[in-house]
C-alpha cells in the first residue's frame, strides 16, 4: 500500500478533507513531531505534520493505532522526518514502518487508523493553531504540553 493511499484506511469519517482537494498528501517525507506508545491500551499515536498547498502553512494530526504489536523504536532523534507505510496483512492488520534519518519504527496494529487533533499552524510549531475539533479549539490555543494525557493518548 505503501505511502500513498494510506486514507482508505481511516475509519473516523474524513477529518483532512476540509485542508486538501481530493486525497490528503502521501505520508512520503512528512515530519514526525512525536511518538506516544500507550502499554496499557496497546495503543501508538503519531503525531505528524502534513503539508498543505498553501505556503506556510502545516497540517498536525494524530494518527491513532489500535492493538498494537511487536513495537519496536530503534531510532528516535525528534522531530523525524520520515516516510510512513502502512502495508495489510494477514486478517484486519496493518503493518507499520516509519522510516528516516532520525527515527526507525516498526509495528503491527489493526487495519482501523483513526485520525484526531487535527489543526493548521504557521511557522513555529509551539505557536498559534486553529483546531478542527470543537473542544480542541476550546482547550488549547497552543499545543497542549506533552504531559497533556487526554491530547497524546488515544482519545
């Protein structure tokens, strides 16, 4: 499957469609600003930067997997930039690789990825954003400290 058409596996509606005409971009060469492993739910959340169209401006979503086997982080020299593939296997799995010069990640997780936390920023990453999500705009103006638990694990 590879990097391209990775949206068809997205399962909570089409949270990326009011940012880019058509398909969302390939998930080749985006930034990885944070990996979130949660051992208890057997969760990884992703939280990376897509580019948009217009100049200046970047997309940041978390990407959520579920059920999630076999983790292994080898690299990990944040922010990453990184090519991400998701390949199906056996059943409802997925398998997948994120790649780069600074980061080298591996797991399986089920075929549903869901895509939260989505917003647009300009430049610095740690100033203003715009969420898509009502009680994201509401709570964080900013992005929220990586101590804030209800953002990085899966909602």
């Amino acid at each position: 499957m590879g990097t391209s058409a990775w949206q068809e596996f997205i399962t909570n509606g089409d949270p990326l469609g009011g940012f880019f005409e058509g398909r969302p971009p390939a998930l080749a060469g985006v930034r990885v600003r944070s990996v979130h492993p949660d051992g208890w739910g057997q969760a990884v959340v992703l939280r990376i930067d897509l580019p948009r169209e217009t100049k200046g401006d970047t997309v940041q979503c978390h990407l959520n997997f579920l059920a999630v086997e076999d983790f292994r982080l080898d690299r990990w020299e944040p922010p990453a930039t990184a090519d991400v593939t998701l390949t199906p296997t056996t059943g409802q799995r997925l398998a997948v690789t994120v790649r780069g010069q600074r980061i080298a990640l591996a797991f399986g997780a089920h075929r549903e990825l869901h895509v939260t936390h989505v917003s647009v920023h300009r430049g610095d990453e740690s100033g203003p954003r715009e969420f898509t999500g009502a009680m994201d705009r509401r709570l964080y103006p900013v992005l929220p400290p990586t101590t804030a638990r209800t953002f990085y694990e899966h909602p």
